[in-house]
C-alpha cells in the first residue's frame, strides 16, 4: 500500500569540466523515489549494479551539457548520489529490454546474485553511517518470458520468526528460514551450514543450493550468505539494528532460548483496523451465505419430497372412475426444476377444446387426489378429465381414413391409364393435353394418402402468355393426350392442393389451336437462328486455316494484316458454337472499333507490338496466343472480315515481313507456293535457309508502332504492380546447390490477383514451401527475417534467388529488385555460421537508424535506386 512506501532522496550532480568548473543549479535539486532501478544485463550481483548506478557518467561529444553560465554545451560529468535511505528499501532490477525493430520487450534470464545482508553506509554521499545494515525481507519473482505473459509470485518473509512464505495468488505456502524453500533430503546439493560465527559455505539459487567461495569485506556483519535467482524482479531489503543482527545469529545458531515477544510484534493502527473490518465483513458474509444455503436445502428437499408424494399417488385405481389428463411436457419440467410454473395442458388441446385422439403418447393420466395438489398448488389449466375425449376429432380422423382408402384406390387405377396415354395409347372419346414432363415426375411417385404440392399445376407448362396454349415447338411445352377420366382426376388433385390456383390448372381439350402469338414469334427466332447458323458456317468456310488457331508459314514478298489476339479468341469461340449453346456466346467487340483503339490519338501510331516471329528450318511462322500481342493474318482473310463485319479496308493495318540484310532474296516461292520443305530444296537452299536462320525476321507495320507511347503505358503498369501491399509471394527452401527447373521458371508465369493462394507450409520432393504476405516497401532483410522464422535458416546462411538471379543488398526493397506478387523465390541454406534463436537476433544486433526512404509517390525512384544512380552520375 501506498502508506508503507518509503523515499529514496538523492542528488543528480553535474560537474562542467575545462570552462567554469562549477556545479549546475540541477545538483543542488533533491528528488525523492521509492526504489532504485538498477541494470543487470551485463552484472552478475547487486554490489556490481549498485557501482554501475552510482558510476561518473562522462558528457561529451554529442551529448554535452548545456551550462547555464558559459551559456554553450560544454563537457561535463553526471552522477547521482545518495543522502538518505528509508527504513525499507525497494531495488526494481531491469530484466527486460526493448527491441526498437519489432517494438516488444525481451526478458533476461541470467541468474543474479544478491545478499541476504546488504550493507548500504559505503553507498552513502556522506558515509558517516557506516553499519547502515539491511536484512532481506521480500522478493518478487515473474515466472515467465513475456512482459505481457507469466505470473508475479511473493517470497515474504516473517519478521518475529525468520520463516519464509511463498504467496501464489490464493495459495500460500511455507518455505523455511530460505527465501526459495529449505533443502529437501533427496537433494543432491548439501545443505548449507552456518557455525555459530557467521560463516556460510554455500549459496541458494532459486530451487536448489550450489557451492560458493566468494568472501565480501564489504559486509561488517559475517553473515555472508548469498541467493541467485534467474527470475527476481524486485528486492525489498529491512533495515537491521545490531540487537536484530545478534537475535538473527542465535536463531540460526540453533539456540533454545530466543525469547520471541509476540505481543509486541504488534501490526501497524491503520492496518489493524483494515483487517478488523475485513475479518468482520467476511464473518457476516460467511453467516449470511450459511442461511441462504440452509433455506436452499431446506426448499430442494421439500420439493423431494412434493415429487415422490404426487408421483406415488398420480396412479390411477381401476376402480376409481374419475381421472385428469395433464401435458407429459409440463409433467417432466415440473419434476426437474427447482420453481416450477403453473400448470399448463394447452399443449394437448385441440382445436375444439377437448383431447385429441392423436396426443394421447404425449400426455399422462392423473388420479383426482394428485390433480387437486397441483391443481390447488400451481393453478393453471384447462381441466381435462377422462370424459374430455373429442369426438369431431375422431370422426374426422375417421374420414380422413376412408378419404385416403378412395384416393389411394382411385390413383393406383388410373396409373395404367396413365402408362397408356404416355406412349401414344388414347381411347376414343373426349381427350385434353398435360404437360409429358410433369406426367412423368406424377408416375415416378410413390403412391400417397392424400394429394401433395407436386400434384398442382398439370398444365402450368402448356399456358403462353397471353392464356393460350403454347405451340410445341416452344420450350418446354410438349405435352401428352389423357382421356377425360384421367384429367378429371388430375384437376381434383391439383384444386385439392391449390383451390385459389385456377390458371396452373387450365383446360386445354385435345382440338385447341396453339396461340396464334407465341406461334409467329416462334418462326421468327427459327429463321434468325437459321439465317445466324449459316453466316457461322459460311464464316468457318472463309478462314478454314484461321479458325483452327495454328500458326502458318509466313513469306516476305506477302502482305498480311494485323489483328488484336483477344478479338481473334473471341471470334474462334463465337462461330464455332453451334446447337442449344449457339446463342449463348454473344458476339465479339467490333471490329472497327477494336482496330481504332489500337492507334494512339497524339502520334496515329501502333499501340501495340505484333507477336514475336519464327524462323526454323527456312520456313517463318509467328508465336501464338490468345491474350497479349497483335496476331498476323493474310490479307484474304481480312477482306473477308471487313466484309462479314462490316469494316472499311482502310481500317485495316498493314504488315510485311523483312530482314535485317539481303537474305529475303534467297528465298525461294511465293506467298502462292506451298511453304518450304527441307526434303523439296537442293543443296543451294539449304545454305540459303541456314543462313535464314542466322538473320532474325522482323515485321513491319504501317503504321508504325508508337515506342513512346508503349513505353509510357508499360511504365505506368510496372509502377501499378510495384506499389502493392499485402500481398503473398512463394518462397521454396531448396535442398542442395541448386533449384529445379519448374521453381526457376515459376516466377514468368502471370500473376492473378484474385486467385487464392494457400498460406500453410507445404512439403516437396526437394524441400519446404511456404506464402509469406509482403508488400512492395518490405526490404530484402526483413524479408530473410520471415525466411528465418519461417524454415529457421539464419540470414547470414541465407542465398536467396529469383529464377537464376541472386537477390542480394538488405536495404534493398522488394520494388528495388523486381518482386512481384505471386512471385516464386527459392533460398538455400550454405551452413556457414552457426544456428541461433531469431530472438538473439533481434535484441542483441543493433538496428540500423537510417530506414529506407519511400521516394516519389507514383515513381520508381525509392531509396536504393535514385542513391545508385546519383552515385552513377557523379562518378560519370
């Protein structure tokens, strides 16, 4: 508590060194604290973190003092000193650091030696007290290896007995006169002994003792004895007089004459008092909650003894006439709870306030005696006696039966009927149409009591529109002839199920006309769909070659057309649909259209590049694809496609194809000659086609493609797909030297943003995988960070590569080195440096300050790039 707290005064001196030689003003200012913050990384007692606190700490350099009268940062020293210590005295020992790069804290776990007599009068500013002596008395112990995980444990011990208690939450326990608990028998650490000087020869360390030679002339009092712990966090030292010192030596001394006043011990006024009004309040609590849990008890077994009472007599007697019907619901709930509510038999009448024939498994009989205890204690109701039976329930249950005999009967005849009709077998005489689709779903059924909800709607098929009979070439709309007998039966059954249904149910006689309407509308999709079907086969007849979507030899001496490859694919799909699926591809963007967006507004340029061309064996083809790129077609088929879709020849964009020299002439034929065979050409050609092969054909366009433009909107889409965030690429830890071919080739397939991507670690034949979620800012060493976390390979063993290319720089970033989402990288493991926990890491290796610069928003230029080349251009 606040009041038991005691104050620490010191003075924080500052020293200006070769100016003024003058104390600050700041060193006369005394300040209080309740307890001293000591460091122990680096430490292993309390006697090395108190000379560490109280050290001359040099101001220099960037951190100079500002001396209030040179007015200008000079050098100076700092230190702080002691002019008074309390009676207790509170030391927080720094177990934890922050890791500035993840922002948490980390705990130290080195064991840390401290005394169980402290001798503070050296400590002093003015050490005129110099047997300012102090006992050990509390410890505070984290068990854990979190700040913001563990458990806080007390080690506290008693001033009249010298005992030790541990306080774990509500569990207390005793721990002897050591403050981490007495040797037990089966230790294998021999128990520390103490002769009647003072001299201790062995050290407790937290759960068991271990041998010490260390002898402190600091310590006026011999009692030497030393603790370590690996989790302390806070000491809480007594101060001692030497009647307490010379008390403590005949304790553990072993004497039988320590005369302990336990009356004088007494605790302090305001503390006594608090605990008077605890023990008072928990007293009446206690009494308070022993009354309500007699009542309780006393209530339970009472309500016993009412269950085994009405259950004893709720029998009924064959001689008794007279009995009670009551809900088995209500019965069983009132059993089982403690407060039952009120009796309630709605649950079991019917709509005519009686009992219904069909509740009677779910209610009981009642004799009159145990009907009139619950009745008169629970009230409620209604009163249902043994004469309570409705008879309109009965009667109609009875001709529900019979209903359901008849129907039964009548639907098993008439399925013969129904067979018939269905293969084309109708009697003469009146006859009407249903739909063949609900006839046979009505003959797959089983046979039913009663009509069902697939009964309606025997004609619902059948009905246009406009309330006519639809024509059977519509949709849907076949339908089958039944005799008049079998139609009756099926209206009955549907207006049975839907009285208010009455246009699902039409009458249509086996004479009506099919609606004049729907007919006329009919022959008019028939002859589009005709005259569509023949343009489609016409147009297959044209580009017989083009429509199979396979690339054909090319010569320089032809002229050929360019055309986007997206619009191609989507004309392959649409002429090649035929039957049901005809009319479900809609046609492709115009064509005119589609050829204007491909020139550029500024320059009426080519907006796009044709795909790559081919030359093997002398005979020139050009790749293929159905996305990207401008395919070449001949220039037939083009003038085919202006007049098929109505563009003008002008439209049109023109290609040829050249040489980077004269080697065009060597070929042999025309665009009108079969392509160029190897087995159809002499020994003259061969070398013509060898020389062919040398020379890379090009493709020239009119007109011309636009490479600023190209440019430009290239560039706009790698900044697009730099600036990410949060996106998953593929990293592979690769067993050995080098990746497969399929891990190398990975990353050149293209990237779809909306696929989902698995984000479990997957097993290979060749090594582990694994989606680490990165955006475009995350630097190459964060990124081996997650590498590191993830496979447990160090960094510095780290090689990590994308394709063939090494990824190297730390403070690159993943936009720096081209990494894209979806990406596939592989990493192996060289085992150079030895392996160590990621948390070593990431508190022992300091943090480089200087972070990588964003850049322009919208450009290239991040950090790493726009420095290179700075460097690039002064160098030049």
């Amino acid at each position: 508590m606040p009041k038991l707290l005691c104050k620490i005064c010191f003075v924080e001196l500052y020293h200006m060194l070769h100016v003024c030689g003058k104390d600050s003003e700041a060193s006369s200012k005394m300040e209080d604290f309740y307890e001293l913050e000591l460091n122990i990384k680096g430490f292993n007692n309390l006697d090395e973190s108190l000379d560490d606190y109280l050290s001359l700490e040099e101001l220099r350099g960037e951190n100079q003092y500002f001396c209030e009268s040179c007015f200008m940062r000079v050098d100076a020293t700092r230190c702080i000193k002691l002019r008074s210590l309390p009676a207790v005295l509170n030391f927080q020992l720094k177990r934890y650091v922050f890791l500035p790069k993840t922002t948490t804290k980390k705990k130290i776990t080195s064991a840390f030696n401290f005394p169980r007599r402290l001798n503070m009068g050296k400590r002093l500013w003015d050490p005129s007290e110099s047997g300012l002596m102090y006992d050990l008395s509390a410890i505070l112990i984290h068990k854990g290896t979190a700040v913001n995980s563990g458990h806080y444990v007390a080690h506290i011990k008693d001033e009249s007995s010298g005992q030790w208690w541990e306080f774990d939450d509500e569990h207390v326990s005793k721990l002897g006169y050591h403050p981490f608990g007495e040797v037990t028998s089966n230790s294998s650490a021999p128990k520390p002994k103490l002769d009647c000087s003072g001299q201790v020869e062995t050290v407790a360390n937290g759960n068991h003792l271990k041998t010490d030679q260390t002898t402190d002339s600091d310590f006026s009092n011999p009692i030497h004895e030393i603790f370590s712990s690996t989790d302390a966090y806070m000491l809480m030292y007594n101060r001692v007089t030497d009647k307490e010192t010379g008390r403590y030596l005949n304790r553990k001394c072993g004497a039988n004459d320590i005369d302990i006043d336990v009356k004088n011990c007494s605790l302090p006024p305001h503390l006594s008092s608090e605990i008077q009004e605890l023990n008072a309040s928990y007293a009446h609590a206690c009494e308070d909650y022993q009354h309500r849990k007699d009542r309780q008890v006393a209530y339970i077994t009472e309500r016993r003894q009412e269950v085994k009472s009405v259950l004893s007599e709720a029998p009924v007697d064959p001689l008794e006439d007279s009995y009670f019907w009551v809900s088995t619901e209500w019965l069983r709930q009132w059993a089982d709870n403690i407060t039952p509510l009120c009796l309630d038999n709605s649950l079991i009448q019917c709509i005519h306030g009686k009992v219904p024939i069909s509740m009677v498994t779910s209610m009981k009989r009642l004799s009159n005696t145990a009907w009139q205890k619950l009745l008169s204690k629970y009230g409620g109701g209604p009163t249902l006696s043994g004469d309570d039976y409705c008879i309109d329930c009965i009667k109609d249950r009875a001709k529900n039966a019979v209903c359901a005999n008849d129907y039964r009967d009548r639907r098993a005849s008439l399925r013969q009927v129904a067979d018939a009709a269905l293969a084309g077998d109708c009697p003469d005489g009146a006859s009407y149409y249903v739909s063949k689709t609900w006839l046979v779903q009505w003959l797959r059924r089983k046979n039913a009591d009663s009509p069902c909800d697939a009964d309606a709607g025997p004609t619902a098929s059948l009905r246009c529109p406009h309330g006519n009979l639809l024509p059977e070439q519509a949709p849907g709309a076949k339908r089958v002839v039944v005799p008049e007998n079998l139609w009756l039966f099926f209206f009955e059954s549907a207006s049975t199920v839907r009285p208010d249904d009455i246009l699902n149910s039409s009458v249509f006689p086996a004479d009506s006309e099919p609606c004049e309407i729907c007919s006329r509308e009919l022959t008019e999709v028939a002859c589009m769909e005709d005259s569509l079907r023949e343009a489609k086969l016409k147009q297959r007849q044209n580009h017989e070659k083009l429509i199979l979507g396979k690339s054909f030899a090319l010569y320089p001496d032809c002229k050929y057309f360019l055309v986007p490859s997206s619009w191609l694919v989507q004309w392959r799909t649409y002429v090649t649909a035929t039957g049901k699926n005809m009319s479900s591809f809609a046609e492709p963007q115009n064509l005119e259209v589609t050829m204007n967006s491909l020139i550029c507004e500024k320059h009426s340029q080519l907006l796009e590049r044709p795909l790559e061309l081919v030359c093997k064996r002398g005979v020139i083809t050009q790749k293929v694809s159905s996305t990207d790129g401008l395919t070449l077609i001949p220039e037939s088929d083009w003038m085919l496609f202006c007049e098929e879709w109505n563009v003008l020849e002008g439209k049109g964009i023109s290609a040829e194809i050249a040489f980077s020299s004269s080697t065009a002439n060597k070929l042999v034929g025309s665009c009108e000659e079969s392509p160029i065979v190897e087995e159809d050409l002499s020994r003259s050609i061969e070398d013509a086609n060898d020389e062919l092969e040398a020379k890379r054909p090009y493709i020239i366009t009119h007109p011309e493609v636009c490479e600023d433009c190209i440019g430009e909107r290239k560039s706009c889409e790698l900044i697009r797909k730099l600036n990410y965030c949060d996106e998953n690429i593929c990293v592979y830890l690769v067993r050995g030297k080098d990746a497969p071919r399929s891990i190398k080739e990975a990353s050149l397939n293209i990237f779809e943003p909306d696929r989902r991507t698995s984000k479990r670690s997957r097993k290979t034949s060749f090594g582990n995988s694994v989606n680490l979620k990165v955006s475009g800012s995350t630097s190459i060493y964060q990124l081996k960070m997650m590498i590191w976390e993830a496979f447990g390979v160090v960094k510095e063993n780290q090689k990590l590569h994308k394709g063939t290319v090494e990824i190297e720089g730390d403070s690159a970033t993943l936009a720096d080195r081209s990494i894209f989402p979806g990406d596939v990288l592989w990493v192996t493991d060289t085992e150079i440096h030895e392996n160590r926990d990621i948390a070593d890491e990431l508190s022992e290796q300091k943090i480089d300050s200087q972070q990588a610069e964003e850049g322009f928003r919208g450009t290239l230029l991040t950090s790493d790039v726009s420095v290179q080349a700075f460097q690039d251009t002064s160098s030049g």
